[in-house]
C-alpha cells in the first residue's frame, strides 16, 4: 500500500504509467471543484478527520488534524481472502472477472457513473451547512462526510479511467461539470438536486438517502466484477460513519424537543426547539424522496444486472440460498383502475423492490430507537415511517397521490392532503431561524441535545475544528 505516492492507492498505481498519468491530469480538476463545491468558508481551518492507513479490519484509518484541500483522497480496493465465483445471475460459480466483457460494458459504466455521480453531489447540497453548525462536534462530522464522499467519487473515477478508456474519462470529468440543483445540468438522481438548507434536513439525509447508499453499495459489493466488488466494500466502512451521524442527529433532536416540551408545558418552540411533529414532516420528506433512488418496483433494468451478475441483492452470498431467482414471484401492490391491487412479479423483475424491503426494515429499526429515546425522555409523542407508497417520485405510485398511511388519494384536495404532511413555508422559516453558528469547545445549540460520547473519545470541550 502506498500512501506517500501523489495518489495513495493499494492498487499498485505506478505499475500503470498511462493510467497513473491519467489520473494525476484529473486531480487537479478535482481540486478546483472541491474549492469551488466543497464546505464554503472553512478550507484554510484544520479539522480532527479521519483518514484511510489501511484497509484491514483492525485499524484502518488515524484522526488528526487537517486542512481539507490535503485530505489524502485515494484509490483503496478491499483484499480478497479467496478469489470469489460471480455469485449470482445466469452464470453462478464461474471466476469472477477482472476486466470488463464487452457486452456488459454499457450497463456497468451506467451502474459506476450513476453511483459516482451521488458523491460530489451531495457535497454540493451540503457545501454551505458549515456557516450554521449547532457544535464544534457537528461540524467536525460534516466535514468527515463531505471528505469521504469526496474520496468515493474517486473510487468511482479509479473505475472509469482504469476500464473505460476515454470514455471513462469523459464521464469522469462530467462528474465535475453537473452540479446538484442545477437547471442546465443537473445531478443524475433527482434526490441529489433537492437543496439542504438546514441541519435537520442534513441529518435527515445521512440517516436515509446515506442508508440508500448503503444498500446500493452492498448489492454491487456482491458483484462478478472483482475490481467494483472490493472498492464497493472498502467504501462501505467509511459508510457506516454517515449513517452514525444521521440517526443520532436526529435522536438527539427528538430529545431535545422533548426536554423542552416538559420545560415550557409542552410548547417546544417555545423553549427554541424543533417539534416532535415538524421532525416528522422532515422525516416523511427525505425517506419519501430515498425510497425514490431505489428506481421502480417492477424493473427490467434490474433483472439484466442480476443476470449479468453485476449487482446482487444486500448480502446476496450470505442470506439466499437460490442464487439464480429464475423462480418465484414477489407481490407487488399497484394501481389499476382507481385501487390499489396486487402483482405477482417475477423475482427477477423486483430486485429494486428486495433491496427497498431491507432498507426500510433497517429504517423502521432506525425509527424504533427513537421512539425509545422519546420514551426515555417521558414523551408521549412518537415518530413513525411514512409507508413507501407516500410522495413519490419513480416508479408504480408517481402518478398517483397517497397519506402517509399509504392510502389512495383523489379529487381535487389530494395534492394538499399529500403537502400537509410534508414541510411547509413555515417549518422552514422556524428550523431556519434557529439555525446558527456555535463555535464555542464544548457548547450546543439550544435545538439539539449533545451527543453521549465525543469522536475517538474525545472530551466534551475538543476542539474538533481550529477556527
């Protein structure tokens, strides 16, 4: 491994003169919009991040602070005990391939460039939450976000220059041009165009559209093609921090809520808090606009991969013994004719609709823990999961209106029936006037209760970022 090189790598990059030089003219492209995209306002401010030193279980990464522009951005694989079968599809038990066959070069440049696409994206949506931090402690963990994504979409662009030639390269560098909410040039997923104004709907998105990634990145972790497989299951450790991040961002919003309300007889606002029912309209909107990036239940596109052996389900070798799916049916619920009725679906055709299901059990787990803290903190109130026909973008319930409950909706009150439950014009206007700096070692914002433990067991006054 080596981390001294220009671009650390464990990929053995100096071996590869052409690709090398390839990637070094990128870098520099990359740094200019990390400088123009990345956190506005803090790229000369040292940051306590953690950095990749290895990518062994024990011990893979060293904290330390750093100034952003130096995070050392590289190219890590995972190593293989054994040389893994493709796992699953038409081919099951055959090597796994190293370089890319011809006829799946189109669906797998879509699958790498759709994935990398997300990653500088969100730290566009991102870029200007630094300026309202509600902690030290909250900013260092944003910025360790926005510098993995970062180093994902090197991941992603390692693939594209290594087994595409130039049109890889192409498509690496329209990574760079799009940018999220653009009217020209937009981001590919149109949950990576919607804005993130304020802290709420930051820990919002870590929590659900960053589980997304997870579950995206464990299906292609189970893929034939060895090189995507192990960077997809390097880039899953670094993960698991953002959605640490997100579910005890709002956790620690829900209990602050609730001690206000038992202080101010039950009117959290107040007290200057955040309402247990406006964290539930933030919640509905963001695992609504989540569910979206799994794209539509009933899908050939995802059939074709799993055939291909290019993307699995979430832990395809480890929990299904039928690898193949060639047989079976999921039910599908769908709209025909004004109500909602039952599909049967061939197992292949539903693949989008596998991973959803594992997503939203590992979310309601996510909303079960805190319901848990509500109760702790003597609250009555809970928070609950919008059903997944609810505010939808992709797929089957597009064009149809449904509640929360995942009722039908019709007539002409239905739009605002299904905005009623969304945020408004004036939760927005609230969260946003409590969204300002904290900068003091140690101190919160009124809104957000401090975390149990600092990072890498750091004390409550760390400095985490030197202003």
């Amino acid at each position: 491994m080596s981390l001294d090189d220009r671009i650390p790598n464990n990929v053995d990059l100096h071996t590869d003169r052409r690709l090398q030089k390839a990637l070094e003219q990128w870098q520099p492209k990359f740094l200019d919009w990390w400088m123009e995209m990345g956190p506005e306002g803090f790229q000369t401010k040292d940051v306590y991040l953690r950095t990749a030193i290895s990518v062994d279980r024990d011990g893979w990464a060293t904290f330390d602070h750093v100034k952003m522009p130096d995070y050392r951005w590289g190219i890590f694989l995972t190593p293989e005990e054994r040389k893994r079968p493709v796992g699953f599809g038409d081919n099951p038990g055959v090597e796994s391939f190293e370089e890319v066959p011809g006829e799946f070069r189109n669906p797998l440049r879509r699958l790498i460039v759709t994935q990398g696409d997300t990653e500088p994206a969100s730290v566009e949506q991102q870029r200007l939450l630094g300026q309202t931090c509600p902690s030290l402690y909250d900013l260092r963990n944003l910025f360790q976000v926005n510098v993995e994504e970062g180093r994902h979409l090197w991941a992603m662009v390692y693939l594209l220059h290594r087994f595409f030639g130039r049109d890889g390269r192409e498509e690496a560098d329209e990574m760079l041009a799009r940018r999220s909410g653009d009217p020209d040039k937009p981001r590919i997923l149109e949950t990576f165009n919607q804005p993130i104004k304020n802290w709420l709907s930051f820990f919002c998105f870590t929590m659900f559209t960053d589980r997304d990634g997870k579950y995206q990145l464990g299906a292609l972790a189970e893929s034939g093609f060895a090189p995507m497989r192990r960077t997809c299951q390097f880039m899953l450790t670094e993960e698991a921090h953002h959605l640490f991040v997100g579910e005890t961002g709002i956790t620690r919003v829900l209990r602050r809520a609730a001690q206000l309300a038992k202080e101010h007889g039950g009117d959290v606002k107040a007290g200057g808090g955040i309402p247990i029912e406006m964290v539930q309209r933030y919640i509905n909107y963001w695992f609504s606009y989540s569910l979206d990036l799994f794209g539509s239940e009933i899908s050939s596109n995802s059939s074709d991969y799993f055939a291909m052996g290019l993307k699995g389900r979430f832990d395809e070798e480890k929990k299904y013994a039928d690898h193949s799916a060639r047989e079976g049916f999921l039910e599908v619920p769908v709209v025909e004719d004004g109500r909602i009725t039952i599909r049967q679906t061939p197992l292949r055709n539903a693949m989008n609709e596998c991973l959803r299901d594992d997503y939203i059990k590992d979310c309601e787990a996510a909303c079960k823990r805190w319901n848990r803290a509500l109760e702790e903190e003597g609250a009555e109130q809970r928070v609950t999961l919008p059903n997944r026909r609810f505010h939808r973008h992709i797929g089957e319930y597009a064009q149809h209106k449904f509640n929360s409950a995942g009722e039908l909706l019709t007539g002409p009150d239905a739009a605002a029936r299904v905005a009623a439950e969304l945020p408004n014009a004036e939760d927005e206007a609230w969260v946003g006037s409590l969204m300002k700096a904290v900068t003091k070692p140690g101190a919160f914002a009124n809104w957000i209760a401090p975390p149990k433990v600092g990072i890498n067991s750091m004390p409550a006054d760390f400095e985490y970022v030197k202003l």
